[in-house]
C-alpha cells in the first residue's frame, strides 16, 4: 500500500512539473508573439530598407502592415531605378572597414604583474578572435547595421570548440572549448522596451531563429514534427497582403522542417541573483535556468549580446540607418531621371498629329515612322506632322544636379570617396579635408563599432576567465615576433583589472606619415639625435619591415629574456648565461626590484637576496667581458 501511494505520488509529481513546463512553454511563446506585434512598425522600415537597398525602389508600407508594390499611374510610364544608395553605403562600408579599430588590452598600472596579465589578456585576446575569424563578423554585422540600423553580436562559450584534449569514458571525444561570436541580425532580437536606448537599460530580450528540427534533437533531445516557416526575415506569417518584393526583391520561400527556438534572456534580480534563461521550440519548454555566463564587471551574469549601432535615436532601442534618410531622395532621383527619359524619347521618337480618318493609325500605331515608310493619307486631308515639343528644360539637369549632392550630404560621404576622382578640388589641401570631413561625418558610427568591439572583447576574456580552466594550452606571438607556447591559469586573466584601448582609427599610410613627420621634427631621437633600438624597431615594424627587428636587433630579445627571468627568480635560482647582455639585464632586474610587485611580495628578503646573487654574476661576467 505505501508502494503503490508513494507511486502515485510520484507520478503526480511528474504531472505537475509537466503542466508547469506547458505553462512556462506557453507563457514564454506568448511573450514573444507578443514583442513581435509591438516591434512590426519597426520591422516594415528594415524591409522597406532591404527592398531599396537591393534595388526593389517602387514598393511602400501598406497602411495594413506590410510591403506593397506601387502601381503605375500610366501604362507608359517608365519605372527604371537608378539606384544610388547601394554604391553610397558600399562606400561607407569601405571606409568603416578601413578605420575598424583592432583591440588591445592597456595595463592598469606599470608594475611588472599587471604588465603581465595585460600581455596574456591581449595575446588571449588577439589568438581567440584570430580563431573565430572576427573580423568576417564584424563585416556582417556591419552590413546590418548600416542598412537597418541596428546589429548585434552574441557572445557564448562553445564547449566542442577549440582543439580535442581527451576521450571520456563513452568514448566520446572531450574538447578544451573556445569562444564563439556570431553577428545577429535586427529581426531576431525582441527587447521588452523599445524605447530603452542601450542594452543597459533592458530587462530580458528574446533571441527567435528559425532552426531545423534535427538540430533541436541534437541538442536538447526533443523532437519535435517540424513545419514549414517562410524564409523571411522576420519569420511572420504568411498572408496574402504580402508579395514577394517584401523580402529584398527574391521571391519568398519557405524552410521545411524547422521550427522557431526562442531563447528568453532575464537579467538577475532578487528573486533570480543569477538571472534566469528559458528556451522554447514548438509549444516545448527545452531548457530553463541560470544565466549560463558570468559576462559582466564583478562576476555578475549578464545578457551574452552587444548591440551595434549606425545613427542612434533618441527614446529608441533600435537605432536609425543612412538608408531610412536617402530613400526620399532616391524616390525624386528615379522620377527626375524616369521624367527626363520619357522626355528624350518624345524628342527621339517624335508625337504624331493626325487628322481623324486621313491615316491607318493602327498601322501607325504598330510600326510607327521607320525611315524609307510611304506615309498614304486620305486626299483631300491634313497631312500628318510631328509636334513640337521643345528642348529639355535645364530644371531637369538642375535638380538631377542636386539631388546627387543631397546624396553626398546625407550619406557623409562625399564626392571624392565615391567616385575616386574630385571634379572641382585639386590643391592637397583640399583634398586632406574632404577626408577629414567624410572622417568626421562617420565618427559617431565608428564610435559605435569601437564600443561594441570592446564590449565583446571584454566578455570574451570573461568567458575564457569561467572556463578555461587552471591549465590552457595556447600559442601566442610576442612584440619580439616570436612565437611561444603558454600554459595559463584562467584566474590570471583578472579583466576587471585591465583597461580596454583600441589602436589608432587612422589608416597606415597616415601613420607611417606621422611617423616621418616626428622623425624630423626629432621627436624620437635622444639627447645625442640618434635613434634609439627602441625607435628603429618600432618604426620598421609600423612601415611593414618587422623582419629587420629580428635579423638586425636583439636588444628586445634580451630584455623579454630578463623579464622571464624576473618571474623565475621568485621561486628558484637562475644561471647567468654568457651570451646575456649584461647591462641591460641589470637594468632589468633592478627595475622589479624598485617595483611594487616586489614589496608586495611575501618572501621579500629571500627573493632580494636571489636576485642580488643574480645582479653580482651579470656584474661579475661583465666585467670579465671587459678585461679580455
């Protein structure tokens, strides 16, 4: 009897957690339909973009949602497009990508330990975004960015990433695991404010992509039947207010077999300290928990997305593009030029006036005044004759004048940038600040890309900082350009400690003129007005000579060999080598004796006295260096 109650306990138990699941299942679904509805005003801008952006010029916003065709007023209208906001936001691409930021990490202090852990975090850094190709990325999210307005990149720890470490006891194979950046288009991202102006301010966001059922099963062991989603690309349903030209020109088609997974993310509260997670497919709650990564400044986890933006808004979560402010402009560039050409064809073409009854104007019609054409009219008839239409006004030419300036105005960039060639600048002056100018008009969106960049730079060192483990294997290349294979603690990546930097905007050829222009301005010579080692290595190095660095000077070499010594010596004695450069070995260790790192340590008197020993040896051999 107590069997058989304690049986039914327990499948009473499982009942209940089944309807709790459905509810949760059913209330996140909701949620998200939900967000979908209030963002579709939103969501019609970014097609209507995509559509002008890809050439499809002559479809609107329905009043009824959606993307319509606009019919011809007359059946002879021209409708060619003339597009130039494809090539205005190449251009802006091209140059975006050309002053792309690249990362590095700056220590928080010049003591020996956080010049260290900068050093690890920026080759961490360097070697993981290496590996996940994050560049390509952020090309992509590029693209989004500037076409809707809006991208974002979803930052998470990849466990069967990296290389194979072992085979566990199913025989199945176990990976040291890595990073993975994705960039995420504006469709899939659901805030639950949209007036929130920064991810900051957000409470949860809801991640929806449409994925195949096969994937779902292997990754969370629910199957699910599967159904056809359309491949838009905000997974909406079908209708048939919507055409084909909604979707960029291509015709819609749909995914057999998938399903949309809708990932809720919920920062921590009080009733969640370590937030909360639910993934939903199919009506099925997959997953929920925790917030899976600790992603935010003093271990708190947090959301895993950075948001990209081009024109940001005021009161506005998702900001505005270039394309949102050209697409009026292109609409009065395509009528100016459709107008014009109808306007040529009259005159090429010509515009009979007949006498009604005098002539076959079906045949007319049909074959029109080919040269060598008896023309036949009834006798005693007008004859046929060509109506004067006149020239082509100069308003034409005018305003096609200045609707390719607006172009140049809105877009910021300007004329030297797109078409390679100024037309009414010469001097070198000018020159330099029409690139200043198209610099400065896209400041604000590469203040965009560089903080997004370091966001995700800083999440990623987090990421390796929870997972990476007490020994991980990587391959590092130092200043010296020497390569080297490191075993680091994941604890000594202590990110809240380092500050971000990014490189110089400036593209290399400015640099390597500023560069020259310091040279002779003797910036960078010594009291002598000599080049130091120093000097020379890096200048040849930032004009694309690191290879004299290596063949002609080692005075790097020896100084990164005393810093490793530096680090030896406090748990063993080291041997002074003959070959070692004594003097600047010296310098070295009695700088991390003067340093903080060392009165911070604990056996201060036992490693002094090491290092002392150390210091008389180089003295010693020096000396003896000289006497021969």
């Amino acid at each position: 009897m107590e069997l058989f109650e304690e049986k039914m306990t327990r499948e009473e138990q499982e009942k209940a957690k089944q309807r709790e699941e459905e509810k949760l299942a059913k209330e996140v679904t909701e949620d998200y339909l939900q967000r979908r509805e209030e963002r579709r005003a939103v969501e019609n801008g970014w097609l209507l973009n995509i559509n002008f952006f890809s050439g499809n010029q002559y479809c609107d916003i329905s009043p009824f949602g959606g993307i319509v065709e606009e019919d011809k007023r007359f059946y002879w209208q021209a409708r060619r497009v003339f597009n130039h906001i494809a090539p205005t936001i190449d251009s802006r691409i091209a140059k975006l990508e050309k002053m792309k930021p690249e990362l590095k990490v700056r220590a928080f202090s010049d003591e020996d330990g956080d010049l260290q852990a900068a050093k690890l975090a920026t080759g961490v850094l360097k070697y993981a975004l290496e590996r996940i190709d994050f560049a390509q990325t952020v090309s992509k999210a590029t693209i989004w960015s500037e076409t809707c307005g809006s991208a974002f990149y979803k930052i998470v720890w990849d466990e069967k990433g990296g290389r194979q470490v072992c085979v566990d006891e199913a025989g199945e194979p176990v990976y040291e695991g890595e990073t993975q950046v994705t960039a995420v288009s504006p469709f899939e991202i659901f805030p639950d404010r949209l007036n929130a102006e920064d991810m900051e301010a957000v409470t949860s966001i809801i991640h929806a992509q449409a994925v195949s059922v096969g994937y779902i099963f292997e990754r969370f062991g629910v199957a699910l039947p599967g159904r056809e989603i359309p491949s838009s690309f905000g997974y909406s349903e079908p209708s048939a207010a919507k055409l084909p030209s909604e979707f960029g020109g291509m015709k819609s088609t749909v995914v057999k077999d998938s399903e949309i997974l809708i990932e809720r993310y919920t920062r921590p509260d009080s009733q969640n300290p370590d937030g909360r997670l639910e993934i939903v497919a199919g009506g099925k709650l997959l997953y929920r928990g925790p917030l899976p990564f600790i992603n935010e400044e003093r271990g708190v986890r947090g959301l895993p997305f950075v948001k990209q933006d081009c024109l940001r808004l005021p009161g506005a979560f998702f900001a505005s593009s270039v394309v949102d402010r050209l697409i009026p402009v292109q609409r009065a560039y395509n009528a100016v030029r459709n107008r014009k050409h109808e306007f040529l064809n009259r005159l090429s073409m010509g515009v009979l006036t007949v006498e009604d009854g005098s002539v076959d104007t079906d045949e007319l019609a049909e074959e029109g005044l080919l040269p060598g054409k008896i023309l036949v009219y009834r006798q005693g008839g007008k004859a046929p004759e060509m109506l004067d239409c006149g020239n082509v006004p100069s308003e034409f030419k005018d305003e096609e004048e200045w609707l390719e300036n607006e172009f140049a105005l809105i877009s910021g960039v300007s004329e030297l940038s797109q078409n390679s060639s100024p037309m009414r600048v010469t001097s070198a002056t000018g020159l330099q600040l029409l690139l200043s100018q198209d610099e400065s008009r896209l400041s604000a969106t590469v203040c965009s890309i560089e903080r997004a960049m370091k966001e995700v730079g800083r999440q990623i060192l987090r990421l390796y900082r929870q997972f990476a483990g007490t020994a991980r294997l990587m391959t590092l290349t130092g200043e010296n350009k020497r390569a080297q294979a490191y075993y680091f603690n994941a604890k000594n990546l202590s990110v809240n400690d380092i500050q971000f930097e990014s490189q110089e905007t400036s593209t290399p050829a400015e640099k390597k003129a500023t560069l020259l222009r310091l040279f002779e301005a003797g910036v960078l010579t010594n009291d002598d007005g000599k080049l130091t080692a120093e000097s020379k290595n890096r200048i040849l190095e930032a004009f694309g000579f690191g290879s004299y660095e290596n063949a002609k000077d080692i005075s790097s070499l020896h100084i990164a060999k005393a810093g490793e010594e530096n680090l030896d010596m406090k748990e063993a004695d080291m041997q002074v080598d003959e070959y070692d450069d004594h003097d600047l070995h010296v310098s070295e260790h009695i700088r991390f004796l003067l340093s903080a790192e060392f009165k911070r340590s604990r056996n201060k008197e036992e490693i002094k006295k090491r290092f002392m020993a150390h210091i008389k040896a180089h003295k010693k051999a020096l000396k003896t260096q000289q006497e021969m």
